[in-house]
C-alpha cells in the first residue's frame, strides 16, 4: 500500500516522516476505491508538560480533486507509444513532449508544445502552435493552422499517428 506525503512525494511504508519536505504521509487505503485516500489527523497530538498523554490520531478522508469529464479520447496509431489511449478533457488538451502538457507523445519529431486540441460547446478544434515538424489531418498533403475535428478523423503530429474519437 503506497504512502505519501501531503505534498505528494511517495515515501516507504515504513516511514514516518518523507525525507524530501519533513511533513508526515497520507496513504491509499486498501479496502476501499484505489483512489480513496486519507492523511493521518495529528493536530493536537503534541506531548508537552501539561499533557503528557497524547491523544489517538485519527484517519481523516481527503476529498478528491475533480476532473472535467472525458468528452474524447487519442489512440496512437504508430510510435513507441502505439496502442496508448489518451483521454481528452474539456477546455485546451496540449499535445507535446513536455511534462506540463496533458498528452506527452514520446518522439523526436513532436515539438515540446506542438499542438492544442481544444473542446468548446460541443466542438472540437485542433491548432498547430507553430511546431517545427507541423500538424497534419486525414493524410492532407497540407498542414493545418486551425481545424474543426470530426469523430475518427486521424492526425498525424511530427511521426505519430493518432485516431481521434469523440463521444
């Protein structure tokens, strides 16, 4: 069962404190959802010289963050990654190498923040943002700026290919 620490770091179970940031663990709980998590409540659990005796600590539920729902979802067709899914989220889904997009393609050819895949009312737009090797729709010799997607249209990003599906 994986701890970690209020600032996420995942520490051994073992441990009681993480080493990276000295604060204590909160961990998956087993019996329920794998995605439940609770942090142990020490507030208060001080020993001093007026209270020598230190209260229980106790298990406390922390709410999960929520995620805008699944509106669609990229296959990818070719790559090391092929056969690798990634789910597509309302609002602006960045499509590159870099950690801090929401879909990271692993390939030389894809630019670090080569491309945005955005859903508004019911639409879905694919923008180039200005990569080096381009962005490309349904093996049109053109490259594309701006595009309204439609459900299995194929992109291809750099070498990668990748199957557009929307619910």
């Amino acid at each position: 069962m994986p701890k970690f620490c209020s600032n996420g770091h995942q520490i051994e179970d073992a441990w009681d404190i993480c080493p990276y940031c000295q604060r204590t663990g909160f961990q998956s709980v087993g019996g329920t959802s794998p995605l439940t998590k609770t942090r142990l409540d020490t507030a208060g659990n001080v020993s001093n010289e007026t209270s020598p005796k230190l209260p229980p600590s106790r298990t406390v539920l922390i709410s999960e963050r929520r995620r805008p729902p699944v509106v669609g979802w990229l296959v990818a067709l070719t790559g090391d990654q092929k056969g690798e899914d990634f789910r597509l989220h309302e609002g602006p889904n960045v499509i590159g190498t870099s950690a801090d997009c929401q879909i990271t393609l692993k390939n030389t050819t894809v630019t670090a923040r080569h491309a945005s895949l955005r859903y508004q009312d019911g639409r879905f737009f694919l923008t180039d943002l200005d990569s080096t090797n381009g962005t490309w729709l349904n093996n049109s010799p053109d490259r594309i700026a701006r595009v309204e997607l439609k459900d299995n249209d194929l992109i291809r990003i750099g070498d990668i290919s990748l199957k557009f599906k929307c619910l």
